[in-house]
C-alpha cells in the first residue's frame, strides 16, 4: 500500500487528513484537480474542498450552463430526466413492495436539487404533495412557470430551514451528494425533517464504474463514492440502509430510514476503507475502454439513444405537453413494457439512466 499524504482540507466524513492521491487532473478541462482516497474511510474527494459559499455560487450561475450549454432544459433533456423519474419510482415501489417501508398515496415529497422538475411532477401526477428545491434560477424557473410545480429556489440550506414545521415522508435526491462538500450535516439535516416513518431515497454515480481514463474525476463532483463509503456516510449522518441495488451498478441507489439512535459521526473501529476507487482508476486506460466499447456496444447504444430521443420530441409543443404523454405512456422506450403505476423499472430502461 502507498504511503499517506496529508490533505489541505479534512476528509467530510470521518475528519482525517490522511489521503492518497487517485488523479491530478479535471477530466472535462485538463485543469490541475487533486481527487483524493481518505485512507482512514475511504471517502473519494477533491483537495481542498470549496467553501459552501463557493459551491452555492458556482451552482446558482454556473453549473447548467458549464454542463448542459443552457439555462432552461432541451425537449430532449426533459425526455430523458422523465424516463430517469419512471425508473427511479420504479425501484422504489420495488423496495417497498418488499416490505421495506410504507408511503402514504397522499405523501408530503420533497425532491433535493429538482433540476427541470421531472421526478416533482411524476410524484404530483400520483398524487402526492410534491416539493422540490433547487439551486439554479433558470431550471427553478422552468419547474415552476412551465410545469406549474413547487419548486423553490435557493440553496439547500437556506431554504430548508425556512419550512420549520415541515415534515416529509420521502426526500429524494438524485446525484446531488456528489456534489456536497458536507455530507454529514446535510443528512443529519433531512433526519430532522423526515416524518417518523419517513425515508430518504439517494443516488449517486459509482465511482468504481469503468469508464474512460480521464472521465470520472472534474470538479464538479467534490465526492465520489463505493457503496461501502456510501454507506458509511449515510450511518454517520443518522440514517440506516433498508435498501439498495448492486455494487456494480453504474449508479449507486439507496433507500434509508432515520436511525434509531443516530450517534456521533465516527468510523468504527472495524472498518477497512480499502482502496477500491484507486484500484479502479488503475484499470482505467485506453486499451482497455476502447476494447470494452466495441464489446459492450455502448457507443452505439448512446448514439441511437440521442436519435431516438430527437425522434421523440419532434412535433412535442412543450415540456408540459411532453411530460403528460410519458408518464400515460404514450413516449415508453422502444421496446419497453408499458409503465404500471410503479413506473418502468425493467432492464431496458437501464441504458437510458443519465
């Protein structure tokens, strides 16, 4: 094993400033980017963290337009985030039809980082009181002027704090805790705020995925995760795993219910962080992509999904219009069952994920 070097910033989960290093460069720049392996849990990270002003800032004007080239979503992004809700229901319907939990028809919902509103809309049309909140003015915009939704706009924990009386049965959060650079305090906050018998829904990209040499790592994602660091994290920030999918999968998935004696955030004694994410970025070179996307297919899978998708929304008046017709199965994927009330959780729907 490499010896430990000492970060600028402590790791946000266990504290510890002994780390080795994964990558010195932003995938998506090839600016110099430091991504890091905490050698005491495991945690990925980038060093040094940003502040929470820094981060808040670069997500209020920033981000969609640094990577997605816009300020208001594309037909086809709506597409395609809409068909990631169904999904997403999907798995969670799973997981509660197995006795997991419960939620309510009438369910209080709230969606971290709603994005264009898609996963809001889908808990509203099942008849739920739906809330998101989200950090970019423009994508706030879109939920609530074109989708009619309610999604507020602001920072995680400037709005959050404002509905004190405010209890959720679910609160969802797709691919925002990769983006964090408080982990703990940001779960620790959604424990006070779920109903007793709420849960808390998560997904975020598996770090350990193949992929290209220089794709995982960019400043954007401040944290990247294993399901075991996952995991860790969601302990020390009061929650308990009732539920999650596979440790290969692309994206990491899980289903959490508020601890029964949350504790202090600490890494016991007996876990071993390993060096997964190393081990990962060590597979991780050109031959070997390449070989995997001609044996896979991906390449040719992304490319018929951008045609299908243009395919899709051609003649489509609307985002509104657009998110009606999927979610009555009028826009499935070709090939795809039609989506029960649970959504499309099969595996033709995987490919699509984003």
């Amino acid at each position: 094993m490499s010896a430990s070097h000492i970060a600028s910033t402590p790791c946000p989960v266990c504290g510890s400033q002994a780390i080795e290093p994964i990558a010195r460069v932003d995938g998506k720049t090839g600016e110099t980017l430091l991504t890091v392996n905490c050698s005491a849990c495991g945690l990925g990270r980038i060093d040094p963290l940003p502040t929470q002003p820094e981060l808040e800032a670069w997500y209020t004007h920033r981000y969609r337009q640094d990577y997605k080239q816009a300020v208001s979503p594309a037909l086809r992004h709506v597409l395609r985030a809409g068909r990631n809700a169904l999904d997403r229901w999907g798995w969670l319907q799973t997981q509660l039809a197995q006795g997991v939990g419960h939620l309510p028809s009438s369910a209080v919902t709230l969606d971290i980082g709603a994005s264009s509103g898609e996963f809001v809309d889908l808990m509203r049309q099942r008849g739920m009181q739906a809330h998101g909140i989200e950090p970019h003015a423009g994508y706030a915009a879109h939920a609530r002027e074109t989708l009619g939704l309610s999604v507020e706009h602001g920072a995680l924990h400037q709005v959050l704090p404002r509905q004190a009386d405010q209890r959720f049965d679910l609160i969802s959060m797709f691919h925002v805790l990769e983006h964090l650079v408080d982990p703990v305090e940001t779960l620790r906050l959604f424990a006070r705020k779920v109903s007793p018998q709420g849960h808390l829904l998560i997904e975020v990209p598996n770090a350990t995925r193949f992929c290209a040499p220089r794709y995982m790592f960019f400043r954007a994602h401040t944290l990247y995760f294993t399901q075991a660091s996952l995991h860790q994290t969601l302990r020390a920030g009061g929650w308990s795993v009732v539920a999650h999918n596979h440790a290969d999968d692309d994206n990491l998935m899980v289903l959490a219910r508020p601890a029964p004696d949350p504790g202090a955030a600490h890494v016991p004694a007996s876990w071993q962080p390993g060096r997964a994410l190393i081990e990962a970025q060590n597979r991780r070179t050109w031959p070997a992509y390449l070989a995997d996307q001609l044996r896979s297919g991906r390449w040719l899978r992304k490319l018929r999904q951008r045609q299908e998708e243009k395919q899709a929304v051609r003649g489509v008046s609307s985002a509104r219009s657009l998110l009606d017709a999927l979610y009555q199965d009028e826009l499935r994927l070709p090939g795809a069952p039609a989506a029960t009330s649970g959504g499309c959780s099969q595996p033709a729907c995987k490919p699509w994920r984003r």
